[in-house]
C-alpha cells in the first residue's frame, strides 16, 4: 500500500460531507481536526491488525515447511490452501506424527504419579483390562510428556480406560497402536487451550465416548488439533447412552485425516461444531451413521473430503446396549 501521510487522511471527502450533513452547517477546522485524527487511528488500526495477520501467516508456513506439526497448529488462525493440501497427502501428513524424540520403555501397569511417562516414552500395556489416568497430564506447570507411544498386545486383547485428555500445554505425538481405548463415558479429549496437539491411532478400537451429555463427542477442540487415524474401528453402543455421540466437535482449528477406518453407530452424526475444520476420510466405511448428505451443509461445507467411502444401514437404526465383554470376556465392567 501507498505511504500513509496526512495529506490522505484529511477528511475532504466523504466523511466530510456526512459530518457537514449531520450536523446541518459547515464544520469548525476544530471539528476537522478531530475527524481527520480519527481516521488516522482507525486507517493505523487496520493496518496494524492486517500486518500481524500476514505475520501470524508467514510464521505458520515456516513452521509448516520446517515439519513443525505444533507450532503450526499453534500459531495457525486460517485454513490456507495449503494447510488443506497437506491433509488431504496422506505421505505429507503422517510426518507430522512422527517421533522426534527417544525416550525408554516402560511398563504401562506401574505408572504412577510417582513414576510418570517421560519424553519419548513407549508405554506398553499387556493384555488385559487397564487404567490410565490422563487428565492431569499437560495441565498448570507439568508440560505433556512428548513422543509418547502406547502399545497394546492387539484391541482384542488390551483394554485401555482412559479419564479424558484435557492437556492445556502441547500434546507432541501422542500415539495408540494395538488396544482398544475405553473413554469411559467421557470424552476422548478435552482440548481447551491454544496449543497444539496431535493424536495418533494405528489398528486401534474407540469405545464408550457415547455418554449422552455434552454432545457425547469424541474429540472436542477449541485449539489447534491434529487427529489422524490409520485402520481403526470406532463403535458405538458400549456406552451409558447408546444412538448417542459425535465424532468431532470444533471450536478452534482441528485436522483429521482417517485411513481405512470403519466407524459404526447408530450416533447422532460425524459433527457437532463447525469451526475451522479440515477432515479428509480416505476408503473408510460409515455403517448406521447419518449420511453427509442429510446434514444441513454440504460435504464440502463442513470441509470434508470423502475418498473411496462406504456408507450403509440406515439413519433410524435401533440403538442397542452392548457390553465391553462381548467382545473380550475379561472385560466384563460394574
């Protein structure tokens, strides 16, 4: 833009002829004077918050061409362009869910308080039924442990019951292979904060988010959030409140790419919220869940992209209860 000087401010045009039309006479040089500071501040004003827009929007593609998934989800106001291309590359965005740091193994079973998971961490959990209580991970001054990876022994076999994810500091790859993640009537997460988190699911199941109050949502963002999932089943019915529960709510900026996933309801639907979301399901298979074409918006609306999807059953299909130890008879719960 051309140089602001006051020569451009002076206020001989249109906001001139309105005061002179408002106040029925021609105005002071005093009045003048006031006018033209004003639109001074305002032209300022704007220019500052448009400087720092185009700021915030450098320093996020720099993060984003350096590989830094959490910085990126961080600092990001908009969904660009290229923010949706990198979701919709599956090769490109895996390596935001890549491990950059070694840590040592641990035993799932013996983690305490007194003996948390530490940066680089893989957590192993047998077979069998186990708790995990995630809640005060990431919140006042203890950051989120990062590159975290939690193994099971197959999601038939290890049952993981997690409090809800509520971290208000950066979740740096946090991932699931092999188990079956019990949310327990709650939320899978919780994220509330302006940080940046990403998730990761490989061969996983998703159990009892439907809980029937809250929306029974999954995954809930008012931040910056990454979500990507690799052949993964989320079923619905085990929860208190079966034909209840959402995939995702958005309030902030959320990102979700799901490969070969299956997700099966009856649910109230995929959505809840719509803030600034970017969801790409690739040769996925929707069964009793309501078809995209039903929402109120369009498919493209929501920002989704569907590849190769599947979808079957039917919108009205009869909730059922079903227990955890139909699927595993050791898991039988209270």
């Amino acid at each position: 833009p051309a140089p602001v000087t006051p020569a451009t401010l002076q206020p001989h045009g249109d906001e001139a002829r309105e005061l002179r039309a408002r106040l029925g006479r021609d105005p002071t040089d005093a009045e003048l004077e006031t006018l033209r500071q004003k639109l001074e501040a305002q032209r300022a004003a704007t220019i500052g918050a448009e400087t720092e827009r185009i700021q915030a929007l450098e320093a996020t593609m720099a993060a984003l061409k350096d590989g830094d998934a959490v910085s990126t989800l961080r600092l990001m106001q908009e969904l660009t362009p290229a923010i949706r291309a990198t979701v919709r590359n599956g090769e490109v965005f895996s390596t935001w869910f890549e491990r950059k740091t070694s840590g040592p193994a641990m035993d799932g079973s013996a983690i305490s308080e007194r003996n948390p998971s530490v940066d680089g961490a893989t957590v192993r959990f047998g077979a069998g039924k186990h708790v995990w209580k995630v809640s005060g991970l990431g919140r006042a001054d203890k950051p989120f442990p990062a590159d975290v990876l939690v193994v099971g022994a197959g999601r038939d076999e290890t049952l993981l019951s997690l409090d809800e994810i509520e971290a208000t500091s950066d979740v740096r790859s946090l991932t699931f292979q092999d188990l079956t993640l019990d949310c327990a009537n709650n939320y899978l997460s919780d994220m509330r904060s302006k940080n940046g988190s990403t998730i990761r699911f490989e061969r996983c199941r998703i159990v009892r988010f439907d809980m029937g109050a809250g929306g029974s949502v999954m995954l809930s963002s008012r931040g910056g959030l990454a979500f990507y999932a690799t052949d993964t089943l989320i079923t619905c019915g085990y929860g208190r409140s079966p034909g209840s529960g959402h995939l995702f709510r958005v309030q902030g900026v959320l990102m979700v790419r799901m490969e070969r996933c299956t997700v099966e309801g009856p649910m109230y639907g995929l959505f809840s919220d719509h803030g600034q979301a970017c969801y790409c399901f690739v040769d996925c298979s929707f069964n009793n869940v309501p078809k995209l074409f039903e929402e109120p918006a369009a498919p493209e609306e929501l920002g989704a992209i569907f590849e190769r999807c599947t979808f079957e059953g039917l919108g009205d299909a009869k909730a059922r209860q079903l227990k955890l130890a139909d699927i595993n008879p050791a898991w039988k719960t209270d």
